[in-house]
C-alpha cells in the first residue's frame, strides 16, 4: 500500500529514480517488468499506429524503452527525461544498437529548455505523466511542441485502482481473490515501495482523480479522441502466470489527444 509523500518536487524525483536506475533498466532487459513488456506498453504501441517517417517526442523517456520501441518502427525521436541515471542508460544502449535517438536531460514541466523550437508531429509517454510534479505546465509545453493536429499518445496507472489505499485480499493458499481500494478522492503525492527489483526503491508519483486526468488534459488544449484500459490476452498470460491480475482489473489507462487550435 502506498503511503502519503513527504516531498515531491523535481529534485526528489530525480534523486529518486537516480537511485533506481539500475534496477529499473535490469528489469526491462530480464523481463521481469512484466506489465510494461507485455500489457501497457505492446497497447501504447499499437495506438501509436504507423509512426514511420513521424517527429516524436518522448517525455518521461527514462531507459529509453519506449523511445527506442518509437524508433524501431521509423520515428525519429527526440526523448527527454528528468534522471541522468536513467538516461545513461538509454544512451549506453543508443550506443549498442543505434536508432538515430536523441536523449536530452531537462525537466518536462519547462520543456523548452530542453528541445528549444522543434516541433513534433507525436508526443509519447509511458506510465510517467504521474511522475511528474507539476503537471499542467508539462502538458502546456507538450501541447506547444506538437504541429497543429498532432497527437500525444500516453499511458498512467489506472487512478481508479492506484488509490492511496490498496490491497489484494488473499486467499488461504495465497491466491488473489479480490482488490481492496479506499479513499480515491484522497488527491496528492504517494510514495511507492518496490520490493521485488534489484534491490529495493522508492518512488513517488501523484494521485489524482480520473476528473482531475480529464480536465488537466481539456485545459492544456488537448481534444480527446479515446480512452483504453489495456489487459493482458491469453498468450501473454499463459507465458507470464502472473498477469492473470491484470485481466480482472485495470492497472492502466491510455490516452489518444490531439492538440487542440491556439
């Protein structure tokens, strides 16, 4: 269960996945970030359609999973991320495999200072937004670096099942049988323990209603073209057990926008 931050501004976040760089980038290359492999991130992919030739933008880029995953399918992508940790090793893996990415090290929340005047025809991010302290100037200056019409494709943690009270209820031999979540209204920063990686972390991210995602969204001059709640299909469960959660609830919530006119 995550519990109330003490802090959470841009230099708490950075020192925060400083520290969990390692262990977040082993995980995306073992497979042990199940969730991201093969549930949110194959359906942020396949909403992002034919990106082929397209200027993108990726805000939150960390270890460059999505970024590259951009690239691969013919993007040219610029991606900006907070964390020098985390961006050594998207570049360490630039390196390794080259796919014409250009990493920037700057804070979204004053993305000019990053990318200047270029301007994209996509904006990315993955499961980052609610990493983000201060959320309507980021997609204030995501909304300005997109072409008229352009897209941002971005995925969150469900706010309906991320709430600052959550449980699973377990059965006798230790099987899921149900979701406990409490006090969804409760806005603001949640410090989240992980147990299960490298080595253990800390993160925080804000907790917000889904009327608080939409209207921040509305105001920054996005229109919303959909809403998808990615789950796992049979195949994936199958090869990972341990999804089957994901098929029962939504862990996660995807957004298609379009940037509005101004």
């Amino acid at each position: 269960m995550p519990l109330p931050a003490a802090r959470f501004d841009a230099d708490t976040v950075r020192h925060e996945w400083d520290v969990a760089a390692d262990a977040y980038a082993q995980a995306q290359a073992s497979g042990l970030d199940i969730y991201r492999l093969h549930v949110f991130g194959p359906a942020q992919i396949a909403l992002c359609g034919d990106v082929a030739g397209r200027r993108l933008l990726d805000v939150g880029c960390g270890s460059g999973y999505f970024a590259r995953a951009m690239a691969e399918r013919g993007a040219v992508v610029t991606g900006v991320d907070l964390s020098p940790a985390m961006l050594a090793h998207a570049r360490r893996q630039e390196q390794l495999t080259p796919l014409g990415v250009d990493y920037r090290e700057g804070d979204a929340a004053r993305l000019a200072d990053c990318i200047g005047d270029l301007r994209f025809d996509i904006a990315t991010s993955c499961l980052a937004l609610q990493d983000m302290p201060e959320l309507p100037a980021v997609l204030a200056g995501i909304h300005r670096a997109l072409r008229p019409g352009g897209r941002l494709v971005a995925s969150i943690a469900h706010p309906c099942t991320d709430t600052p009270f959550r449980r699973w209820e377990r059965g006798p031999a230790g099987g899921k049988r149900w979701l406990c979540i409490d006090r969804y209204f409760e806005r603001g920063p949640l410090c989240y323990e992980w147990k299960d990686w490298a080595y253990p972390f800390t993160t925080t991210a804000q907790h917000a209603t889904l009327e608080d995602w939409i209207g921040a969204l509305l105001a920054a001059g996005f229109v919303l073209r959909g809403l998808y709640e990615p789950r796992p299909d049979g195949a994936a469960i199958a090869a990972h057990p341990a999804l089957q959660d994901a098929a029962r609830l939504p862990y996660f919530l995807l957004f298609d926008l379009q940037r509005g006119a101004g």
